[in-house]
C-alpha cells in the first residue's frame, strides 16, 4: 500500500530517485506549525535540515506518494531522523496525513552542509498552485493564474558563478573588442 511522504523543498525529485526507483504521484503541500530551519546535528560538523513544531510558521514542500517498501528504504538514508506523522494541506486545499522526518538531536549557529545548497526567491506571497522544472537545477513556482510568484535554484552557488562568470567574461570581450576597433 502507497504511503504519503511530505519532503521539506530541500529534496529535489533527482535526489528522490537516486535513492528509490519510484514514486506514484508528487504534489506540492504545506505543513503548518512547522519552522523549516537547518539545525540537525551532523556527524561531519554541519547541520542538515530539519522541522521544528512551531505555531508561528508553516513549512512548503513536496508530498510525494511511494510504497511502504520506499519508505522503509528512505529511513536508512536518513539516519538520525524520526519518521512522524503529520497533517499537510495539498495544493487543492484538501487536508491529508503524511509521514515525514524530523530529528531531536539538533544544535543551533552551525552553518549547514554543502548538499544544502539551494536559494529560493520569492517574488510574490501568493500561494503556489504548481511549479514548473526550467532546467534541471531550476523551479518556477506559479500561482493559480500561472504567474511566477518564486523561483527555487539547487545548486546555486555553481549556478551564480557561472552566470557571474558568463556575464563579465562577455562585457570583457565586448570591451576588448570596441578597443581593436
């Protein structure tokens, strides 16, 4: 039987994938009364990220739905997680229950590990209604009239380098090239 997975923005389906084969459906959802934050103790000094009940926030993310074989195969890439049941509110506004992981063994001013590296702009507070994959490391989130309301880019110290470095290299040749002429 199919088990509900709510997994924080964090997990990208490339990521999923390289550790189960499989999923049948995939939907974005909120979970409420969960702060997202980067405090789980990690064995090499840094901290992953995490959930922390809270009633001030509300955390955004993927509920992906997988066999109970999966999920059991997620508990061992997960170490030091606890597998919890929680409410989410799907992308339709209908309320469902899903397991996700969460860990008591944190720690707090510790910067987190590299594999964590994603930046989220936000553009509008519109809710989203669906995201969109651009590229491979790249997510438009649109609301329900499809306008973009944020973008979410993984591996994104890689990609600003890139850009920034495309972008000078290209004002220098064109600079170069206005001095010979």
């Amino acid at each position: 039987m199919p088990a509900r997975t709510f997994c924080r923005e964090i997990i990208n389906t490339e990521i999923l994938l390289s550790r189960i084969n499989f999923f049948h459906t995939s939907e974005k959802a909120i979970l409420k009364n969960y702060k997202f934050l980067y405090n789980k103790k990690s064995i090499d000094g840094t901290t992953k990220a995490n959930l922390k009940k809270d009633s001030q926030f509300e955390t955004h993310g993927v509920c992906y739905e997988i066999d109970t074989e999966d999920l059991n195969i997620l508990k061992n890439f997960e170490k030091g997680y606890d597998v919890v049941n929680v409410e989410i509110i799907t992308h339709k506004n209908v309320t469902a229950y899903a397991k996700t992981f969460i860990s008591n063994s944190t720690i707090e001013g510790i910067l987190p590990s590299e594999d964590s590296d994603v930046l989220h702009l936000v553009i509008s507070d519109d809710s989203e209604a669906e995201s969109v994959e651009v590229s491979p490391n790249i997510t438009a989130e649109l609301n329900s009239n499809r306008e973009l309301i944020g973008i979410e880019i993984f591996e994104a110290s890689t990609f600003i380098r890139d850009s920034i470095f495309e972008s000078v290299q290209a004002r220098v040749l064109h600079l170069a090239g206005a001095r010979v002429g």
